[in-house]
C-alpha cells in the first residue's frame, strides 16, 4: 500500500518523509536491504531534520551490521571452508556408521600450525584453474588421484551453485523492478540489475563465468567422448580411457544420439531433449534404444552416462561437465552419497565415433 503513494510524496515534506521512512523499515524487516539503504541515503539529504536524523541513524545500523557480518565471515571463512570441504568430500561426517560404539567428537583442533589444518588445506582444490588442471590430466587411474578429482569437481560445482544463484537473484530483481510502482523524488526505488555484469559480480570465484543459457545450448553441439564417472562424495571415479562411450547432440533440432557398453556388448540410443534455460538442466526423452546390448540395459542399465536429468555446470571446447540434476520430489539428505554423481565428457572432431558404426 505504501509503494502506491510514493508518486504523490516528496522526501522534502514531513508527511512524505514519514512514508518514505515507514517504507525503508518495511523493506529492511522483508530483508529488501538494497531497496532500504536506496531510501535511506536519499532521505538523509531531506530538508525536514527530523527525518534527515532518524534516516542516518537507521542508515548506519545497516551498514555497521554489515560490517560486522562480513568481517566475522573473512576471519572464519579460510579454516571453515577447509574442515567442510574436506569433510564433505570424503564423508568424514558419516563415519561413525561403521562402528558399533559411537563417540561424541564435536572438538576439531584447526589451529594453523597444526599437522590436521595443513592436512585439511592440502586436499582442497582452491580455484576453478587448478580443477580443470585435474581434469584435464584425469584420463586414466594413474594419472591424479580419485579424491583430489572428486575435489575438482565438488569445486567447480559450488562455484557453478553460486553463480546461478547470482543470475536467478538478479532476474528476481529484474522482475521487480519491472513490476514494482514506488519511486522516490520521481526515480524507481527498486532498480534492475545489470545481467551483463555477472563476470565482475562473480570474480572472487578464480573468475568461473557462468555462460549464458543460449550460449551453453549453442556449445552442447557436437560430439563428445566420455572421459569419466564419479561420484558425489568420496573417491569413486570411473574411467573410461579403456572402454568407448559416446553421443552426439544436435542442439538446433534438440536431438541426440549415443553409444555406450552394457555389460560384455553395447547399447545405442538415440531421442529428443529438453533443456531449461532457467536451471541449465538438459533432460532426455522419447529415447529409443537398439544395437545387441539395448535388452541387458533396459534390465539392468548401461555402463556409460545416466539418462537422469543432468544440470551442464560447464561446456566449451574442451570439456562437457554435467551433475544430476535435483530432483525435488526427494527429499535431499546432506550426507548421502551419489553414485554416477558427475559427469565429464571431452569433446572430439565431428564424425570421429558416429560415421564408424
């Protein structure tokens, strides 16, 4: 109801400053603190000295809150990241399972000085270079270890969670913007935000560019080879240097077809797609299935990639790297572990593997 008002008020006048001021509050209670400090700033210019005063007080408290927010998250970020990673990662937090007796261990010594902090930060992957480092070196068992590729992985698809959260809050903005009707001194008090500058927002991340949907669906095209399996947590990584599995992907007529082992023989399907631009998912349908292994899959499954849903955390010229994609009508347990969990594929010339069937 306030926003309707706003094109009537002025923050220079004593009943449009009161408004304008009941407004912020309402804003900051939703958690709106963007739209909040906005009215706030431009209040602590008004005329009238009582909302002048009461709008920097107001101002201060957020930003002093802020303040203290981030600084107790910079002090605990580095040794909190590294103890979760890792724990994460191996599944150090359901261990207690495979013992009868169960202890009560709620203390972790992280000084830094410490032999168990150098341990936990040595097995982190810390940027987006050094995992795709891994995988690129990942093609066979000998190569890096199954834990530290599992790691890259992980990594990568945090940095992939946090920047689709950026875009997703961005268009949320957006949309407001559009739909919102308050304004101050005959400006829009909720601005859209500017899509085009997620690189910069996202730079901390060792630079991870989320591409954009059309441009990931663009580069879907082609053909690729699979390079390996893993799992969600742990160190269960399957290669694939040995055993062929590949699929091409028309991302224009939103096809695909594929080649992968069953068992002692193989399986080739072929089907339509789905992708949603949105959450960058890519889903298979109407899949057809032939070749001497299609009646083992259909039994037990195949050996090569899932046909689940599968959410593209990256794709370019060299990689195809893909997670399941979230099912919401589970339930998500934190802990569990995912077999077939990621997905790396490596892209190959056109015609390498499908004109030599």
């Amino acid at each position: 109801a306030l926003e309707k008002v706003t094109k009537y008020c002025s923050t220079n006048s004593k009943v449009g400053g009161k408004v304008f001021l009941e407004l912020a509050m309402a804003y900051e209670a939703n958690g709106r603190t963007q739209e909040a400090i906005t009215v706030y700033t431009t209040l602590s210019n008004s005329r009238i000295e009582d909302i002048k005063y009461n709008a920097k007080r107001l101002l201060y408290g957020i930003e002093a809150m802020n303040f203290m927010r981030n600084e107790a998250k910079s002090k605990a970020f580095s040794r909190q990241n590294a103890k979760q990673t890792f724990i994460d990662t191996t599944g150090l937090a359901n261990i207690a399972q495979n013992f009868d007796k169960v202890y009560n261990t709620a203390y972790v010594d992280l000084d830094s000085r410490g032999s168990l902090y150098r341990q936990l930060t040595e097995s982190v992957v810390r940027s987006n270079r050094e995992a795709r480092q891994i995988l690129i070196k990942a093609v066979d068992s000998g190569e890096v270890d199954r834990l530290k590729i599992v790691q890259a992985l992980r990594s990568m698809s945090r940095n992939f969670d946090e920047a689709l959260s950026i875009e997703l809050e961005q268009l949320e903005q957006q949309k407001r913007a559009e739909e919102s009707v308050a304004v101050i001194n005959g400006k829009p008090i909720v601005q859209g935000s500017d899509l085009g500058n997620l690189e910069t927002q996202i730079g901390g991340m060792d630079k991870f560019v989320l591409a954009s949907a059309d441009q990931m669906l663009e580069n879907l095209s082609g053909e690729w080879r699979l390079q390996l399996l893993a799992d969600k947590r742990g160190d269960g990584v399957k290669f694939y240097n040995s055993t062929l599995s590949w699929q091409t992907i028309d991302a224009k007529d939103l096809t695909f077809e594929s080649k992968g082992p069953a068992g002692f023989t193989t399986v080739s399907k072929n089907g339509e797609f789905e992708f949603n631009k949105e959450r960058r998912i890519m889903k298979k349908r109407k899949i057809s299935t032939g070749g001497a292994g299609s009646w083992l899959s259909a039994l037990v499954g195949g050996d090569s990639a899932p046909d689940e849903p599968q959410q593209i955390i990256c794709v370019d010229s060299v990689f195809c790297i893909t997670k399941l994609a979230p099912d919401k009508s589970k339930k998500a347990v934190g802990n569990e572990n995912v077999k077939n969990y990621f997905v790396v594929w490596r892209r190959v010339e056109p015609g390498t593997y499908s004109k030599v069937q």
